[in-house]
C-alpha cells in the first residue's frame, strides 16, 4: 500500500476505534446509574465463574446443538481476530505478514486453524439461520422477539458470514500472488492455507494485477467490516461478546433461592425486637437525603448489576422457553423483562445526552409503560430463568424488586395475596382462623 493508504487506513482506525470508545462510555455511564451494590466478595469463586461460564461456555453446551454450534462461532470469531492484529500492523506500516519471519511454524500453524476454523463458524452460522427462519424453534418466534430485535440476529448471522468469506478470499488472493513465479510486489510465502488453496485457483488465468487489486479490496472490506461490526454491537443484542465476562464475574453468589432483604426495613425489625431500644426515639434525619423509596419503578432504583445484566442479555430466549409461567399461556417472558430494561434504560440514557447530562423527568417508568403488573405477578418464583441462562442472567432479581415497589409504595398486590398477608399479620398465619384453631389438623381422621 502507498503512504496514502497508510494514513487513511489510520484515519479508519481512529475514527473506528473512537465511535467504539465513546459507545462503551455511554453504556458505562447508563449501568452507573444504578443503585451500587457490592460484589467484591469472595474474588476466586468469582474468577472461577467467569473461567467456567463466560470462557468455558459450560452453560450453553447444556444444550448440545446449539451449545456446540456456538463454540464454534465464539472461538473461531474470536481467534481470527486474533490476526486483527497483524492486520492493523501491516496496514499502519504497509508491511505484509509481519508475523510469518518471527513466528516461523507457528506462524503456518494459526494461519492454517484461522482457516479451519473460519469454515467452522460459517457452518455453524449457516445452522443457526435454518434453525432461526426454517425450522422456526419456538423461541425465536415467540411474541416477544418482533421487530429489530428478530431481524438483529440475522443481521449479526449475515455479518459474521460475509466477514469469513472476505478473509477466506482475501487469503486465497494472498497465496495466488504468494506462488507467481519470481515473486510478485511484496508478497513472500507465509503461512498455510488448508481451505484457501481450493479457492485460490478460480484466480487462474486472472492478471497479477488484477488479484492484487482483488486482494486489497478484500482486505479493505474485511477491516472495514470488522470495524462496522464492532460498532454495531452498541445497538445489538451481540453486546454479550465482550460483557459476558464482567457479567459472570459479577454474578450473585448466594443460593438461588435466597433473597436480599431491604436494609432499611431489616433495620427497623431489629428495633422493634431491641428490647434495649427507646420506640420513642427519634432516628437522625438527613435533610437533603432523598426519601427512601421501597423497591423498583425504574431503571435508576435497580442495582448496577441489573442494568448489566439488561446490556448482557443474549435474546436467546432459553429463559422464556424455561418459565413455567410462560409455559402455561401467562404473559410473563423473564425475556422481555431484560429487552424491556435495556430499552428503557437506553432511552433514559438518550434523555440524559439531550438534556446535557441531566435527566429531565418523561413522565415515564419501566414499571407500567414497559412492564405491567401482570406480567410480574405471573412469576412463580421458581429461578428457571436464572438457572437456564447461559450467561447468569437474573431476570428474577428485577421482578421481585418491582414487586417489592408494588406491594410496599403502591399497596397494589393482587388481593389474595392482600388477604394472605392481612391473616398473617392478624392470626399469624395464611388461613383466615384464630391462631388458637391452628393445631385443629392434627385431631382430624
């Protein structure tokens, strides 16, 4: 390449790189608009967590299809761009293959699982479109999966296809030129190519020139849609690429089956049950705190975990397909419930960026104008989703935080749950008789 394409091919990068940098900002700043949480606890459970889920994608393969196919597509996407690198070095420099003198085998080596592995991710990728658009699993048709968010995985699925093709051709432009007698421009015999030899010949017959003007368009459609691809992450479910670690390692360690009780109201049982405490006391008052608020409305009273969890979300839809609720015809899809978040924590981020930093009320909440009681009340509790998701999403944790709005800033519980805990507080149970008629059972036949 000439200086030329030198300082453009910076100017891309920069440019790329810059978009990039300001999206991860952007989604840094809307996950810090959470309530803090602590998760530095116990580093090494965390750390295994991480190597295990995120890394070892030991959750996905519990489906095997899919969890296999995946792999694919995850290794194979991943190490290819390992070559990014070279890329970015010999575009910069106008260098070719700077890697091959330095790494000699070892060079042939990862050229070549490059290659094999680029034929696997569109093979999977190819799987994964029939099973999206032919075979129509359940899953990807559900409700809940309409508009751009259906049509976003297969844009990602055309993406990630068109980018092996470009650097399989690109590959086999490079060998042709690589064999041409007496050598041609700067093109010297680096690496192995198991799958661009058989693509190499359809280039016989074709002037030297022109495959090397084929091969820098190659090469310029291939970075040029990598950094495309980066960039539309930001807008795509497929963000879980790079968050899924930080998501893993920050994940809830405690049983499934544990809940978090409120601060405050544990604080004021521990009151009631002081013997030592004066009730007449009066609790020290802030005046500039703002009033405490029971639960979540909105995407501010969730904790920063769940805001990541909401821009982690895969849209795979093995939550929903799991949710006996679901199952039974309810309305809940544990699905929609992390969609929901992320849409309305990107549109409270755009009214923060339209505001100058600031966010200026709308008069709208995730409670009601993006999730409704019902689907919330159709929960069962029973962790399915949390259990089934591949990368340790809880949608459950936002649903029983909404709930907890509900019940204790609204008093808006369904009434036989009202009921319940009216006889509770009354009788000390959940049945409606005196506390002294709670042992009947026993003397029945």
């Amino acid at each position: 390449m000439s200086y030329l394409d030198n300082i453009l091919f910076a100017i891309l990068l920069i440019v790329g790189f810059g978009f990039f940098a300001a999206s991860v900002k952007k989604i840094m700043r809307n996950i810090n608009l959470g309530v803090d949480v602590d998760r530095k606890d116990n580093p090494k459970a965390r750390w295994k967590n991480m190597a295990l889920i995120a890394l070892g994608q030991s959750k996905m393969v519990r489906r095997p299809v899919a969890g296999i196919l995946h792999i694919f597509v995850y290794v194979g996407f991943v190490i290819i761009n390992i070559e990014l690198l070279e890329i970015i070095i010999d575009g910069l420099f106008g260098t070719h293959r700077i890697f091959a003198p330095y790494l000699g085998v070892v060079y042939d080596v990862l050229i070549a699982s490059f290659e094999i592995l680029a034929i696997l991710v569109i093979f999977a990728v190819t799987v994964f479109w029939i099973r999206r658009n032919f075979i129509r699993l359940k899953r990807f048709i559900h409700s809940d999966l309409t508009g751009f968010p259906k049509s976003d995985a297969n844009y990602i699925l055309y993406f990630e296809t068109v980018l092996m093709i470009l650097f399989l051709l690109m590959n086999a432009s490079d060998l042709h030129l690589q064999n041409v007698p007496g050598g041609y421009s700067h093109f010297h015999k680096a690496g192995s190519y198991p799958i661009s030899q058989f693509i190499a010949p359809i280039f016989n017959g074709t002037s030297n020139e022109l495959v090397g003007l084929l091969f820098e368009v190659f090469w310029w459609m291939h970075i040029v849609g990598i950094l495309v691809f980066m960039n539309y992450l930001y807008f795509s479910k497929h963000l879980h690429i790079l968050l899924a670690f930080p998501n893993t390692y920050f994940a809830n360690l405690k049983p499934e089956g544990q809940f978090d009780n409120l601060a405050s109201v544990t604080k004021e049982v521990k009151l009631m049950m002081d013997p030592n405490a004066d009730p007449f006391a009066a609790a020290p008052v802030d005046e500039n705190a703002a009033p405490a608020k029971f639960g979540a409305s909105d995407v501010q009273d969730l904790n920063w975990v769940q805001l990541l969890n909401a821009y982690t979300c895969t849209e795979c839809g093995r939550c929903t397909s799991s949710c006996p609720a679901n199952q039974t015809g309810k309305k809940l899809s544990p699905r929609k419930i992390m969609m929901d978040t992320r849409d309305r924590l990107t549109e409270v981020g755009k009214n923060i960026d339209a505001n100058k930093g600031v966010f200026v009320p709308d008069n709208k909440t995730l409670l009601n104008d993006y999730i409704t009681p019902e689907e919330l009340w159709a929960c069962t509790s029973c962790n399915a989703c949390v259990e089934e998701c591949p990368v340790n999403i809880s949608p459950l944790s936002i649903i029983m935080d909404m709930r907890r709005y509900l019940v204790m800033e609204q008093s808006a519980a369904p009434m036989s749950l009202n009921a319940m805990m009216t006889n509770i507080e009354n009788n000390g149970a959940p049945w409606q008789y005196s506390q002294q008629d709670r042992l009947n059972w026993k003397n029945e036949n």
